[in-house]
C-alpha cells in the first residue's frame, strides 16, 4: 500500500473519494483548505483507494497521510 499526503497544512475541505475507487495520475483525492485558499490533493500513481484516513473539517498538516493507495 502507498500512502496519499497532504502537500500543505490546513482543514479538510472535501473528499472527493471513498475505498474501492480507482484513480488515475492526477486524480483530486481530497482538497484542503489553507489560508483561504482551497488546495487539491492528487494521486500521484494508479490504483485504488484502499482507505480514506480524514474526514471533512480535520485538520492535517503537510505529509500527514490523507489515503492509502494499493
């Protein structure tokens, strides 16, 4: 399994994935909110999301894993 980081810190604004999804290069798996800015989180390889690790309204911060990935 990969894991899916957070590029910035801020608030999870949306989930745009749930388990068993596949996703491609590029793919928005979650967005965060930062500094009033909204940020897409994006797989950076194929496959399926075998879990969502956050919920709407969670803080993370950078690299905090967001999604795994198999």
């Amino acid at each position: 399994m990969n894991a899916i980081k957070s590029i910035v810190s801020g608030a999870v604004a949306n989930i745009h994935v749930q388990p068993g999804d596949a996703v491609a290069v590029g793919d928005v798996i979650i967005t965060v909110e930062s500094m009033k800015m909204e940020i897409p989180v994006e797989a950076e390889e194929a496959g399926v999301i075998d879990a969502v690790l956050v919920t709407v309204g969670q803080p993370v911060n950078e690299d905090d894993d967001v999604a795994t990935l198999r």
